[in-house]
C-alpha cells in the first residue's frame, strides 16, 4: 500500500510542476502581448518635429501684450548691459594705453595744456 501512494504522491508532484511551468508560460505569453499592443507601444510613425522659431498648431499666433512688454524690457537690459560692457572695455584698454606711455591713448582734457574750458552761454 506504500508503494502506491509513493507512486500517487510523485504523480501529484509531476502535475503541479506542469502546471506552474504551463501558467508561468502562459503570463510571459500574455505580457508579450501587452507588451506588444499599440497601447504600449511607441508611435512606429513619429512626426517630424518643428522647425526653431517655426509656429506650431499650439503655439498662439499673436505673443500677448504682457509677454510683449517683458520681451521689450529684457532686450533694452541686454541692449544697455553690453554698451555698458563695451565702454567699460574701451576705458580699460585707454587706461592700459596710458600707463604703457603709448602715443595712441587719449589722455583726459583736464591733463592736458591746451584744454581750455567751454564758453558757458549769457543770459
């Protein structure tokens, strides 16, 4: 009697090891699909993407007065910012000039003889 439940016994383990090898083939089958679907996929035919500077169907066609205004402020404090970067640059290189003794550097009017003050108007 031993020897027959050893034997029933080793077909129930066969079984659940087939089982769980056809279930666990089954859910590696059923997520490949889902995998696979359009749903998770990416788009197979992407559209190509705009050009810079170019308007797009979301894009506003018109800039809104608020964005108007910040846009003109911004640029007159780029525009200012480099004058500014550029006068001090020339300062710089006409005080290097001066110091080297070069005759290319313009020496300030107070410095030199011949500066004579302007003529201030009479009322």
């Amino acid at each position: 009697m031993s020897a027959r439940l050893q034997q029933k016994k080793d077909l129930l383990e066969q079984k659940t090891d087939t089982l769980m090898l056809k279930r666990t083939l089954i859910l590696a089958a059923v997520f490949g699909l889902i995998a696979d679907s359009s749903v998770f996929a990416a788009d197979p035919t992407p559209s190509p993407s705009p050009a810079k500077g170019a308007a797009t169907e979301a894009a506003s066609p018109s800039p809104s007065p608020a964005k108007t205004r910040r846009r003109a402020r911004v640029e007159a404090r780029r525009t200012g910012r480099q004058q500014r970067r550029e006068g001090r640059q020339e300062a710089r290189t006409t005080r290097r000039e001066a110091r080297k003794g070069k005759p290319e550097a313009s020496p300030s009017p107070e410095a030199s003889p011949e500066a004579k003050p302007s003529p201030t108007p009479k009322e």
